[in-house]
C-alpha cells in the first residue's frame, strides 16, 4: 500500500471515513516494521499525505482535525534502518515507542529484561535518547510498557538471575504471558520475585520456569522517568491483561 500513491490516497481516505463513522478522536498506524530505506521513504510519504488530508478535511467539514499517532520500534533505527523522522515530528501529534521486546525466549538464549529501562545496549533510555538526537521533539514521545513478560525454561535452576543460559519457552508457546498470569503463577508455586533497580525490571523463578517482567516498582520508575525526560507520557500494551488494574493504577 505505502509504495504507490494511489494506493496511499485510497487507505487514507477510507482510515478517515471509518475513523468519522465512529467518532474516534484519530488513527493510529502500527507498521512493524519497516525493513528497508524504501520502506521507510514510503513511510514518511505516508505520514506527509495523511496530515494534508486530515488538515484538508477538517476544514471542509468545520471538524476539529483527526489526531495522527504511529507505533514505533523502541529506537529511531530499525536495525540501521532509519526512521523518516524528519516526517513524523512534523506530521504525527506523537509516537508510542514500544520500549519492550528486548529479551524473549524465541530470540535470546538467555534470560533477560524484556522492557529494560537501562542497563546493556538495548534499553528504553538508549532509544528514547536516540529518537530526540534524531530530532522528534520529547512532547511527542509517548513510552511503551508491557504488561506481559515472557518465561524461560532454565538449563539449571541453580542459575536464576538475568542472562543465565536456558532451553527455550515455558508455559506458552512462545514464552508470553500476561501480568494477570503472572500473579497468580507466582502464588501458586510460591515464587521467588526480585527487582532489579539497575535495569528497572523484575523477574520470578521457581524450579526451572523463569520469568521475565515488569511489576509495579518497575512500572512507577519509568513513569517518573517519562516525566523527567519531558515525554507527552506513556502507554500499556495491554489493559487486559493487568491485574485488578494494579499496574495501571500505580501508572
């Protein structure tokens, strides 16, 4: 769709009918992910024509303008690919960085933060630093936590800190599981939890399963941390999957 302009205009026209035939406040694009500078250019081709659009139908229509919003990769370089940001900071209201991802059991051979904060080369400061330096404005940074981790089968479940060695998923197929699960898994195997405030994460282990997530601590810490940094705020993937709102309302 992206790569050819007839087909942009198409999707931008219809994404703007169904947003107003339900009253949504605006639209959201999640592309994961954009692989190649062409991708990218199309990307940002995208983002332009799409802010034209809603300007333009907004004024015709005496609505107030359709807001515009992207979910992004954690850094402004898709694997050194680089984001059109130049684009998004001119034509998005913001971006909802996925700052989590970072560890899981079908890509690490370890254990590991899934949503690290600091800590390492994969981090959420380290992209919320690169995507500033790249030139979006922090008022239109929005950072992501999840409310899910992910387990681990540990090789030896002597070694349960972070990047002991394992053999793959446990509990799901591959490895997720939601923060409401958690809770409950950690009662029901009378799990050891720890917090480890250099990466701002938390773990819990019992046996062989390990898992890898963020708790409420955690949760407060990059809260603070959004507001320190000058962020417009941040975002859960996702609501239902919390815990009697525990998380979200410690948020």
């Amino acid at each position: 769709m992206a790569s050819n302009p007839s087909s942009r205009k198409t999707f931008i026209q219809s994404s703007i009918r169904l947003a107003r035939s339900y009253n949504f406040l605006g639209l959201d694009l999640d592309w994961e992910y954009p692989s190649t500078p062409t991708d990218m250019a199309n990307m940002g081709a995208l983002f332009r024509e799409w802010k034209t659009e809603l300007r333009t139908e907004s004024q015709s229509t005496g609505k107030t303008e359709l807001l515009l919003s992207a979910a992004v990769f954690y850094s402004s370089d898709h694997y050194s690919v680089i984001y059109p940001v130049q684009s998004m900071a001119t034509s998005l209201d913001w971006i909802n960085v996925m700052s989590y991802d970072f560890y899981g059991p079908l890509w690490s051979g370890v254990t590991g933060p899934p949503a690290a904060l600091f800590g390492g080369e994969v981090n959420g400061d380290n992209g919320i630093s690169k995507w500033v330096q790249a030139g979006m404005p922090a008022r239109k940074i929005v950072l992501g936590f999840p409310f899910y981790g992910y387990a681990w089968e540990l090789e030896d479940e002597r070694n349960h800190g972070y990047f002991t060695k394992t053999n793959g998923a446990a509990i799901s197929e591959d490895g997720s599981i939601g923060y409401n699960q958690i809770r409950r898994w950690i009662v029901e195997n009378d799990a050891a939890t720890v917090y480890d405030g250099s990466v701002k994460g938390d773990y819990c282990y019992s046996g062989t399963t390990w898992i890898g997530y963020d708790d409420m601590q955690s949760i407060v810490e990059k809260v603070r941390y959004a507001k320190q940094r000058g962020l417009l705020g941040y975002f859960a993937w996702h609501v239902g999957i919390d815990d009697n709102w525990g998380l979200s309302k410690r948020g």
